[in-house]
C-alpha cells in the first residue's frame, strides 16, 4: 500500500463491515431470545420479561460488537502485513533478476 492510498474504515470495508453487523444482530436476538425463553418459563410477568430481555439483548449487541471489531483488526493487520511481504518478495525477485 503506497502511502497516497486512502485507510478504509471497517465499516466501510467489504468484508469486515458486513460481517461486523451481522454478528451484531445475531447476538443481539440470541441475547434477547434466551433471555425471553427463560422469564417466560419461569412465570415472570411480561413487562420484566420484555424489559431484562431488551437489556440483555443490547448488551450482547454491544460485547459481540467490541470483540468482533477487534478480531477483524487483527484479521485485516495480518493481511495488510502479507501483502507488504509480498510486495517485498516481489521486488527482490524482480531486481535479482536484472
């Protein structure tokens, strides 16, 4: 990467924002659906069901959302790292051949 080109965001990048939103809402129904199941199973009121369940569900919105924003950090330093060692690879190769 020279260094005219411009940093893409994750959110922006084509693979990583998309999947950050994903795992995003999953979390977030899978969060509010096991808590809904279990307040209902155990005979809580609707109101205190609906309620821990929207809360429970934001926070595991919110906990999927830090650790896949920081697993795809990681992701998208080691590839930026290969293709600069490739680029390195590629170089010395084609100035041992001259």
């Amino acid at each position: 990467m020279s260094a005219t080109e411009p940093v893409t965001s994750l959110r922006e990048h084509p693979t990583a924002g998309p999947a950050i939103r994903r795992a995003k809402g999953m979390a977030g129904l899978a969060g509010f659906a096991v808590t809904a199941a279990i307040g209902f199973e155990a005979g809580t009121p609707f109101e205190l069901v609906a309620l821990r369940a929207i809360e429970v569900g934001a926070g595991c919105n919110l906990v999927v959302w830090a650790g896949a924003v920081l697993v795809w950090k990681r992701v998208l330093i080691a590839q930026a790292a290969g293709i600069a060692r490739n680029r390195r690879v590629q170089e010395t190769v084609v100035e041992g051949a001259e």
